[in-house]
C-alpha cells in the first residue's frame, strides 16, 4: 500500500504539544515496534503510528505525526497532541509542529468509544497478517483505505471489547490502559503467530 499523506485538513493550535513524561515511554515503544519489524519503513517513514491518551477524562491523544519515522532516535518534533477531530469538515486539530499520524481519526474514535483504553499502537507485520486461523484473532470484514473515517468505522463495528485487532490487508491495533500493555500485547502476538507458523512447518 503506497503511503500518500494525510488524508484531511491539518488545523494547528500552537507549535507547542505540552507533553508530559510518558512521551519518553512513547518513545521506548517506538524502537521496540522499530527492532521487532512492527512499523517498517517506506520511502517516507514508516507503516504505524502509536499514540496514548492524555488524560483518563480526555479524548486528546499524543500520537506520532505524519511521515514519522518510528525508530529508538526519535526527537520531539516527531510527535504532535490532537485535540479534537471534526468528522463531517474532515479536519483534525493538532498542537505541533508537524502533522498528525494519517491514523488519526482511527485512534480518535478507538479512545471515544473505549474510555478504558489509554493507549493505542498500531503497526504493520506480515506475520501477523498471515496469521493461522487457530489463533481466533478477531479481523475487520473487509479492506478499507488507510487515513479514512470509513477505516476507522469500520473498526469500531467489529471492535467490542477486544484489545487486539487485525485490519484485514492492511496492519494491525494493539490497546491497552497503558503503553507497556499495549506493547506487550504486540509482542505476545508476534511471538504466538511465529510460533504456530514453526510449528506448522515442522
């Protein structure tokens, strides 16, 4: 899937996110997606964006912004605070320098709708999409084109209270109440596929 950009108007409030501590787990997070081929990099950055909630009483998120290239080197110019989302004008409100992740309308309604979830990481893994069906990993019904309101509706229909979630031909989500959760979760589930796909192979 070719990256374009964004797919909406980028409004910017300020040049300046306010980010508190946990940007530096944000940050871990990022070079662990980045050493485990989570997030691999195309011409103009890398296929993922992870993000986490700013406050438990919040829908404003911290996410990684466009063209980011997800590694263990990243400076804070490559993360920007959305505060708000405007559906039907097809606009996002950003505090930045850079623009949002083209994912932001799909973290947005994941933190709407799911007001446990503090953390949201998304990646792209071959393995995991080609996962053997004995895993039970729960898929959306059909392809949609990435940075869209459709993705990210056709997200929350099959979403329910599952933390993990394939995006059918397209990547993956891992939530969590915290990053770590989020990015354990990932892990666990690379290593379960990789380990089912040996097994099948022995």
């Amino acid at each position: 899937m070719e990256y374009q950009g964004v797919k909406f108007e980028t409004i910017f409030q300020s040049e300046d996110p306010e980010f508190d501590e946990r940007i530096e787990d944000l940050k871990y997070w990022c070079s662990i997606f980045e050493h485990n081929d989570l997030a691999p990099l195309h011409p103009d950055g890398s296929y993922g964006n992870l993000s986490y909630r700013d406050k438990s009483n919040s829908d404003e998120f911290i996410i990684t912004c466009s063209g980011a290239y997800i590694t263990n080197n990243m400076d804070l110019d490559s993360f920007v605070r959305v505060t708000d989302i405007d559906i039907i004008r097809n606009r996002v409100y950003s505090r930045g320098k850079r623009k949002p992740s083209s994912e932001s309308f799909l973290h947005f309604l994941i933190y709407q709708n799911r007001k446990e979830i503090n953390a949201i990481f998304h990646g792209h893994s071959s393995a995991i999409l080609s996962a053997p069906k004995s895993l039970g990993l729960p898929c959306t019904k059909s392809r949609k084109e990435y940075g869209t309101i459709v993705l990210a509706e056709n997200v929350i229909n099959v979403l329910d209270d599952h933390d993990f979630l394939i995006l059918k031909e397209h990547g993956f989500l891992a939530l969590g109440k915290t990053m770590r959760k989020a990015g354990k979760l990932s892990l666990d589930i690379l290593k379960k596929t990789q380990k089912e796909k040996n097994n099948e192979n022995s």
